[in-house]
C-alpha cells in the first residue's frame, strides 16, 4: 500500500469555538453574508452548513422581510440535518422550528409528481408555516405543481435553500438546475446553495458563469476546518493495487481494528466481479465467521481468527431490513445526562458496507478509515466519501482514505484501461492534497522587500513571495486568480495523461503548456499577459507543497544553517523524528525560509510525475516496465506547444554542453529535446520553402 498524502494538522480546537451568538467560525463567516440575495456556502463536512443555514435563514425571515423557507436535500435521510434546533440556548435571537407535518423527509416513501408529498409542499405555501424540509424531488415536482396551478409569482419573497449543491447542473437536461436558474433570474426570491465540493462541477458545470456572478461566494476550507479539530490531527490518502477479484487485495488494507465505511464498486463497473449480495458475502468471510444477526439493530456478528466480534452493518441489501439498519446506525446512544455516550456509541457498529450510499451527509463520526474499491471518475464523490472519515472525535488522531484500484496488468487488452485508471488515482490524490491544502496566495518578491517571504493571515489563508512572478495585469486576472484557482487544479489534474508522466516529458510541458492550454480553453479573449499570470499561479499553487516535501526529504539541505528561525513545529506525527515539519503550513514556511522561492523553481516541477514515482514504489519491476511501455505508447507526438515548451530547454542545453541534444542518448530527456530540435528544424524549414513558394 502506497500512503500518497500524509496532511497533518495543528489541533488548534479553533473551529469549535462559538461566538455570543453560538456560532462556529464557519458560520459566523456565512452569517456575516446574510445580507446576499443569492449566496453560495463550499464548506467541507462536519463545519456546520446545516447550522449556518438556520443562522440565515431566521435572519430572513424575521429581518429581511421573507415570509417562508423551503430546504431542500438530495434524500430524505440527510433532511434530519435540519430538524428542530435551539438556538436561543447558546446566544441567538430565534429557535429553528420546523413542525413534523411540513417535515416532507420523515418519512421514506420514494417521491412522485402527484404524491402525498408534493401535495404537502403545495399545502405549505397557501399555509401560515414558516419552513418546510423536503428532498430535490419533492421540490422539483412541487414546483411543476404549484407553477401550473398558481404561476412562478407564489415562490416570490421565500428563502429556498439546496443542501448538497453539486447535484444540481447547467445542463439543460437537469430539471432541478433549470428551475433554479429561472428563481434566480427573477430575482424576487433570496436562495442559499451549500456544499462540500470546492468545483463547480466535474464533467458539466454547476452553474453557468453569468447565474455564478450572482452569488456571493462564501468559502471555508477543508485545512481551516481540519486544523481547527480537537482530535483527529492527521489524515492519509492511499492506494493499493489488487490482482485478480478486488477481495484478494482486501486482507492488506482493511484494518478491522479500525472503524471503517467499505464502499464496494459500482455495479457494470470493471471491478465488480459478481452478484452484490455474493461480494458482502466474500468480504465478510475475509474478515470472520459469521455469527448472526442482532434484530434490534439488523448488524451482521462476525467474529475475527483472534476472537473479536464485530457488528458490521450491511447497507448494500436492499431488502425490507436495511430500514433497521439504517435507523440503527442513525440513532446515538446517550448516557444518563442525556449526552452522547461516547464509549458506547463508539462500540455501535464497527464496519459498514455500502454501495451509492454513505456518503454525502452520511454522519458516522467515528468513521477511521474509507475504503472505496474501484476508481471514483467523479472528484465531487471523492471528496465526498473522504469527508467520512474528516470528523473530529475522540479517540480518533488519524484518518485514512484508501482506494483499492486494479493493478496495470500485462494482458495487451487491458494494460490500457488499467494504466489510464492508474493515472486518474494518482491524478485524484494530487487533488486531495491540494483541496486539504491551505488557501495560498502569491504575490512578486523583489530585491528589498521588507515583506515576509511567508506568512497566514487570520483564516488561514497563507501568502507566499515568488521572485519573478508576473501579476495579474487586470481585475479579471486577479478575481480568476483568487476565485477560481479549486476549479484550474481539478482541470489541470483530469487533464493528466501519459503525455505528462513519460520519462522524456520536460517539466516546463506540465507547468506550461498544458496549463497553460486549459485556462485558455476555459476563459475566452484572455491576453498573453493576463494567461501567463494566471499560469504562474496556478503553477506555484501545485508546485509547491511538491518542492516542500522534496527539500523534506533532503534534510532541508545542510546550506540551511539554521535559517529557519520561525516558531518550532507542533508536536511531531506517530512515524516523524521530533522537530520535523508536522502541518503542511510548517512544511512550507521551513522551505521558503531555506530556499529562495521563484517562478524558475516553480516551473521546474512535474507534480504528477514525482507523485507517479510515488505510486511506482509499489510495482514491481517487470509491471513497471510494462506500464511505462504502455504510458509511451499512450503519449502524443509531438505537437508545435510541447516543442516551442522545450526550445528554452534546448537553448540551456547547447550553452551547458556545447553541442546540441543527440537523439540516440539513453537519456530520455535528451532524446526528447532532440526529437523537438528536429521537429522544429523541420518546421522552420517548411516555413521557408511556403514563404520561397
């Protein structure tokens, strides 16, 4: 098994903190934007999004003149979210009530155009109740409903909140996405989305850009919110490769020490092997004998070789049992007081096993270790089934997410699809590392400045000198730069391919050329100037917790000399020697105080190609061969971009060398350089004989 990302965090206990009116640091943010008519909450799971929305929504209501509110949820378990709350208790001026009748997710009867359900929501709005919680379905059919009957006018001055926005989409085939884009066009309604991806989507957009100028963007990141726990102070993204069926992989990742969320694969998909039922059956014989099954709580008895009893909830069954299950794990066991009973709500259940569920709003705090089988195409499900395990509690110092993907075989039919798998998992941990990342934001460092090459302001957000560093010349590039960066590195990584992992590919083709060719693909009528910048950002954002963890491992060089005069790093982790770097804002702020930071330096870095050697660690030679030979036969040839990428390089290498680059070298770079030098001899050469013709 191979540990991609190692993030540490600071246990700072900050993002449980409340305000006087009893507000965690997130929700105060969001509360302070209550004013927007159309506001947009990214914020990860467990920072309190259901919460915050109350906050605004009673500010609606009572302040702001709106009459109702309608949330709405992708499924009516996450609807408990929303439940009746005091908040009067901690500070606030209002309790959230919602009465059972107008809660539509009580019950779990499947949603239709004309059911009880969609009646209730037409009820609501000629009634004199203030909130009602019902799923997108619900809302989708309600709204047909009412608009026919009563026109769009009866949803003007009411609060419409979309839990889990990354369900909705700009493409005029998603219903929900086209109503949403009429309310806001109207502009007589105020309308909250919230969610735990940070893209706007990942093969088509959740919002167009002129409905997404709309809204005032409020943004809480996954590091300020991890940093903030009381507990849980690191998380790992693995992978492990398996051969054969995926349970053969399974005895060398599944911990059944740990509390953990198996997320079987999609069904058609080429990791599923057989009948869903004969899968959980397969897994639950790896891990034990099974003993039966408790009625009250329908969790599976399985005891281990070394005489452990584990209760193991089966959700992948969809019989009349799952409703138990489901209820079961739902329910917290309390103590006397009245509290959480912490010991034994941790002792409930100790592995569940899912497919298409557990996930988004899944609330399992005790969740150690997600173990999804199969490459997730999707990186808002990604982030989704990892933000099971991100909760902060007791007991619980790490977190683990591990994806048991197929090992690139030597079969000729399959290498292709295995190697593309492979790289879209490393593509993905990249990804996470970025999206756990603090907010990074650069500025040009010049000869005397007295700013400090480092330093984090009070959300977290950590400004870095780049000397060379081109600025966004306008507004447009600086709004992209400091707006859109989430979005440009998830493009930038679903745009890996062997192209950028091959041997011979220069560094400056991943942070030049394809960068560069996504944001122009992205923004029209950009200039030269305005793309590079956005470049160079873009760069420096992947690049540098690369360069970080390479000087890491070097010792911080032995130059340093006791350059790094900052503050000592926190406490060190379970496997690092005391004194080393522990959060990734230590990482960085030791390396810039060692090395001087510039755009050279940054472009000088293949992020995927070192986080692919990573992941090579754990081939062995003769696979690796075979999937190297497969990533060449993968890559394009040359293009005119890659060639004019490497004519700087080429330059270099003439002057250092005093010949130019042989074709024959053993060398793979060398090779590649001569091969562009020849491409472009021949390219000057016909552009010649045109202009001669």
């Amino acid at each position: 098994m191979v540990e991609m990302v190692k993030v540490a965090y600071g246990q700072s206990g900050a993002s449980k903190t409340t305000n006087a009116l009893g507000q965690r640091p997130m929700q105060a943010r969001a509360y302070a934007a209550r004013g927007a008519q159309c506001l947009l909450l990214k914020a990860p799971p467990a920072a309190g999004k259901s919460r915050a929305l109350m906050f605004i929504a009673l500010d609606k209501m009572h302040h702001q003149g709106l009459g109702k509110t309608i949330v709405c949820v992708p499924e009516t378990s996450i609807g408990a979210s929303f439940r009746s709350t005091p908040l009067t208790k901690d500070g606030f001026d209002h309790d959230w009530v919602v009465e059972d009748r107008w809660n539509l997710c009580l019950s779990g009867v499947e949603d239709a155009p004309n059911s009880q359900k969609v009646k209730a929501f037409s009820e609501f709005l000629s009634s004199a109740a203030r909130v009602l919680v019902c799923t997108h379905a619900t809302f989708r059919f309600g709204f047909d409903a009412v608009e026919q009957a009563r026109g769009i006018e009866a949803f003007d001055d009411i609060f419409l909140a979309i839990d889990e926005f990354h369900h909705v989409s700009a493409a005029d085939n998603n219903r929900l996405g086209e109503i949403l884009r009429r309310i806001v066009r109207r502009e007589k309604s105020h309308v909250m989305a919230m969610t735990g991806s940070y893209f706007r989507g990942d093969a088509v957009p959740v919002l167009r850009p002129e409905d997404e100028e709309r809204f005032t963007i409020v943004t809480y990141s996954y590091y300020e919110q991890l940093d903030g726990y009381e507990y849980l102070k690191s998380l790992g993204v693995n992978y492990s490769f398996y051969r054969g069926q995926y349970v053969n992989g399974l005895p060398e990742v599944l911990d059944t020490r740990l509390k953990t969320i198996i997320h079987i694969p999609h069904r058609g998909s080429a990791e599923a092997f057989g009948d869903k039922y004969d899968e959980v059956g397969r897994i639950i014989d790896l891990i034990g004998e099974h003993k039966g099954r408790d009625p009250d709580t329908g969790f599976d008895q399985v005891e281990t070789a070394d005489g452990r009893v584990l209760r193991i909830a089966d959700l992948v069954d969809d019989g009349p049992g799952r409703d138990i299950v489901k209820a079961a794990l739902s329910r917290e066991v309390r103590g006397p007081d009245g509290r959480r009973d912490d010991a034994g709500d941790r002792a409930k259940v100790d592995i569940i096993i899912a497919l298409g569920m557990a996930k988004e709003g899944f609330d399992w705090v005790w969740c150690e270790h997600a173990l999804t089988i199969g490459y997730r195409a999707s990186l808002t499900e990604i982030i989704q089934i990892i933000g099971r395990a991100t909760r902060d509690a007791p007991g619980k110092p790490r977190a683990l997410f591990t994806n048991l993907v197929a090992e690139p075989g030597v079969e000729t039919g399959a290498v292709t699809d295995a190697v593309n798998d492979m790289l879209k998992a490393i593509s993905g941990s990249l990804l996470m590392e970025q999206v756990m990342a603090p907010n990074f934001r650069f500025y040009r460092r010049e000869d005397g400045d007295i700013r400090e090459p480092i330093s984090v302001d009070g959300q977290g957000q950590v400004t870095i000198g780049i000397r060379g560093l081109m600025e966004p010349p306008t507004e447009r590039a600086r709004d992209i730069c400091e707006k859109d960066m989430n979005d440009l590195v998830a493009s930038a990584c679903q745009a890996m391919d062997a192209r950028v992992l091959a041997p011979d590919t220069a560094p400056e083709v991943a942070t030049q050329m394809i960068l560069t060719d996504i944001i122009e693909r992205r923004y029209e009528n950009l200039s030269v100037d305005e793309t590079e910048a956005i470049r160079q950002d873009l760069a420096a954002r992947m690049n540098i917790l690369t360069l970080a963890r390479r000087e890491a491992a070097t010792g911080f060089s032995e130059a340093a000399n006791g350059v790094f005069e900052g503050p000592p790093p926190l406490v060190a982790g379970d496997d690092e020697p005391a004194g080393a770097p522990n959060t990734l804002f230590d990482l960085v702020r030791k390396f810039i105080n060692v090395r001087e930071l510039d755009i050279d330096l940054i472009d000088s870095v293949n992020a995927f190609r070192e986080r692919f050697e990573v992941a090579s660690k754990s081939l062995d030679s003769s696979l690796l061969a075979h999937v190297q030979t497969a990533m060449v036969a993968m890559r394009v040839q040359m293009t005119e971009e890659e060639a004019r990428t490497l004519w700087v390089r080429i330059k270099r290498f003439r002057a250092q060398e005093g010949r130019e680059p042989n074709v024959h070298a053993s060398d793979p770079m060398e090779k590649r350089m001569a091969e562009a030098l020849a491409w472009l001899k021949n390219r000057k050469a016909q552009m010649m004989r045109d202009g001669a013709g």
